[in-house]
C-alpha cells in the first residue's frame, strides 16, 4: 500500500525533528509528536512525549560546532492509510545510528486533525566495527578506503 503523500509528510515531519531550531522550540518539536508518542533511544533509554519535549532543546542530534547530523537511506512505506513507517541512518561524530519511526496522522478531529506525528521511534547504534565495514563497502573500486 502506498501514498507518496503520506510517506512525504512522514519524511519532512522526521527530517524537521533534525534540525535544531525545532528541537529548540518546544511548541514547534510538540507541534510533530503525538499525544502517544514513545521513543526507545540509541541510548536504550525509553522516552515518553513528555519527557522528550523536556529534554529535546538539550540533544543536539550532531556534536556542537561539529558538522551536522547526516541522513541516509531514508524510505518510507505507507503501512495503512493513517500510518506511515520510515527507516534510515544517522551519523554524527563518528557515530553511525539506525532509525525506525512510525508516523501516524491525527484522527481526532479537532486542531490539527489530518497532521501527520511521530507516534515511535527508536534508534539501535550500528558497532563500529560494522559501520567501518559499511564504509569499506561504498568505497569505490580504485579508491583508497578513509
């Protein structure tokens, strides 16, 4: 089952949770989570919305000052018509991080209804030693590894 547009919104909902003027904004960052929401974190902490919201202007998702945090891979698969789910990976200060978020649009009816919200996420940290491999493998033939 597919809705680009859906799979769009999930996409640009995630990818504004990246950047660190909404993760600065509470209302702006409580705007895209959803009453529900939950987190278990690459740190294996388990998050609630609240909590998230509490902590978020605090977790810069890169290293200050460093370079920002890089996505790849993001896809996404329309699960059900209010449902979207979203994979990809993040590296930032030489960590490599693999993502899973659900998204779902607000059936309530109310302000806001029809807005697509982060109901789950998680992040599982990829070993160094896999995403030194990983990286091996992209490298082009001829090229010297980094």
């Amino acid at each position: 089952m597919t809705d680009a547009s859906g799979v769009e919104a999930a996409i640009a909902g995630e990818l504004r949770l990246l950047d660190p003027a909404v993760r600065a904004s509470p209302a702006e960052a409580a705007r895209l989570l959803d009453p529900e929401f939950t987190e278990v974190g690459a740190s294996g902490r388990r998050w609630t919305r609240e909590a998230m919201l509490g902590a978020l202007p605090d977790l810069a998702p890169a290293p200050a000052g460093g370079p920002p945090v890089e996505v790849s891979g993001m896809t996404g698969v329309q699960l059900a018509p209010d449902l979207v789910h979203l994979t990809y990976e993040t590296a930032a200060g030489g960590r490599r991080v693999r993502r899973s978020s659900l998204w779902r649009r607000d059936p309530s009816g109310g302000a806001g209804s029809g807005a697509w919200r982060l109901y789950y996420h998680q992040g599982t940290p990829v070993p160094e030693d896999i995403a030194q491999r990983a990286g091996r493998a992209r490298t082009p033939p001829g090229v010297p590894p980094r």
